[in-house]
C-alpha cells in the first residue's frame, strides 16, 4: 500500500479502540462518538479486508489478525512521535540566522538582538550581511530585513515608518554638498561623496562632508545622540521590512523575534 493511502486516521482509531477492548471507552479518548469509532473501524475493515474486532458475552475481542498487526502499529506510532518531537525541537531551537544590510545591522539591529538575547537565554544568532534577496530554503534563513516597498511574496511586518530624513553635521559644514549613496542618488557629478550604503553616508554627513538622504530609521539614533542634525521635514520613501516565508515566519522563535522588534 502506498504511504499516501495509509488509513492513518482509521489505524488510530483502531489502535485506541484495541487498547481499551471498547468503542465507548476509545470515542473518549479520541473525542468523538462511539458511533464515529466504530464507521472508522468498520471502513479500515472494509479497505484492509479482515475483520478485526469480534462481539462476545465478555465484550470485544481482537481477532488474530488485529493481534498480528498491533506491535509494529504501535511501533510505528512511537517512531512518528518521535518524528514529531525532532521536528518540533528544530523549530524550537535557539539558532536564528538573519540576512540584512550591514548598515541596517550597524545602525539599527544589532543593539536590538543585543537586548532580546538578554531576556531569551540561549539565544545565538547568525547574521548574513546582504542586500539583495535571497533563498530562505538555500541559504536556510530564517528571517531577512528588506529596505522595499511592501513584504513581496513573503510574510512580513515594516519597522517603523517608511520616511527618509536629510541630515548634516550639527554645524552645518559642508551643508550645500550632497552625498549619495545607492538608495538615494544624485545627480551625476553633483555629490561630494558617493558611498556604499546609507550608513556610510550618516558617517560621512556626521563629518561634515555634507548633507545625506537617508532613511529615518537608521538616522535616529545619530540625530538623538547629536552626531547629525535633520534638516527639513521627513519625507515618504521605502521602509525595512522584516520578512519570512509562511513556514519560517510560523516558527516560535521567530514570532518572538519579530515581536521584540517591533514592540515600542
């Protein structure tokens, strides 16, 4: 018989009911009828071809056919049990690997998972600097964080607002100059300075090589500790996004790392 038309649901059934030598006492531990236990044993008769329960004064009995089969049934049923539990503890484990931009991490991350690994004993993270999407499944990730406009094909949650901030250094010098940088290009000939990322460029504006665009996000925590100054309102832009396929998005230790994350 083929694993797809295993009558898991029926040798369950049957498996209770031989254990307790009663429907009554089986529709109990299963959570159903007597009457839904005996159909279910009635239809694996009906499929396997041999009766398996026989009515007597005494009660039921098993038949020697039921008898034959009971161990390795049984057996089976610990091996899938385990099965389960190993998966279960995969998904509960305490590795998380992270794929992210590196000023993403620098700026703003780092200190986060810093934070969560203090309430989370155990924790231990593997974080992949990159900003181009990747294979969950390849690459076995867990989580990524994505500066874009939505979550794409994924699960996902964004990280603030998605607004873009232009800073300078706090006493403006080199406050006509531009910087840029790949997510918020001059005009060619224009900047000062081109860089790698936004990071880079909140460094560079910080010393005064001139003014960045960059997202708010990252710049926060300059502009709070007085390395940068805002000038001008914040404007719309993309925004980072913590994303996920469904079945990693689902996993336990990922719903809390998005839940620290985001929280605040």
């Amino acid at each position: 018989m083929k694993r797809t038309h295993l009558p898991l649901n029926g040798l369950r059934v049957f498996d209770a009911a031989a254990r307790h030598l009663s429907f009554t006492r089986a529709a109990d531990e299963l959570a159903v009828t007597p009457a839904a236990v005996g159909q279910q044993i009635r239809a694996l008769e009906d499929m396997l071809g041999v009766v398996l329960f026989r009515r007597t004064p005494r009660g039921l009995e098993l038949t020697p056919e039921a008898e034959a089969g009971l161990p390795a049934l049984r057996n089976a049923f610990l091996e899938l049990e385990e099965s389960v539990r190993a998966m279960q503890a995969g998904q509960s484990s305490q590795h998380l690997a992270i794929a992210a931009p590196r000023d993403f991490t620098a700026k703003w991350l780092n200190a986060r998972l810093a934070g969560h690994a203090r309430s989370e004993a155990g924790l231990q993270f593997l974080l992949v600097a990159s900003d181009d999407p990747l294979d969950f499944t390849e690459a076995n990730l867990d989580l990524a964080i994505r500066l874009a406009d939505g979550p794409g094909e994924h699960e996902g949650v964004k990280l603030g607002e998605a607004r873009f901030v232009t800073v300078e250094a706090p006493d403006g010098k080199g406050a006509d100059a531009p910087i840029a940088w790949a997510g918020c290009p001059q005009e060619d000939g224009a900047a000062i300075m081109r860089v790698a990322d936004a990071g880079l460029a909140i460094d560079a504006a910080a010393s005064g090589f001139g003014r960045a665009c960059v997202p708010e996000l990252l710049a926060r925590g300059d502009i709070d500790a007085g390395r940068v100054v805002q000038v001008g309102e914040a404007r719309e832009g993309l925004g980072y996004w913590l994303i996920a396929p469904l079945p990693q998005w689902r996993q336990k230790k990922v719903k809390a790392l998005v839940g620290a994350l985001t929280e605040g």
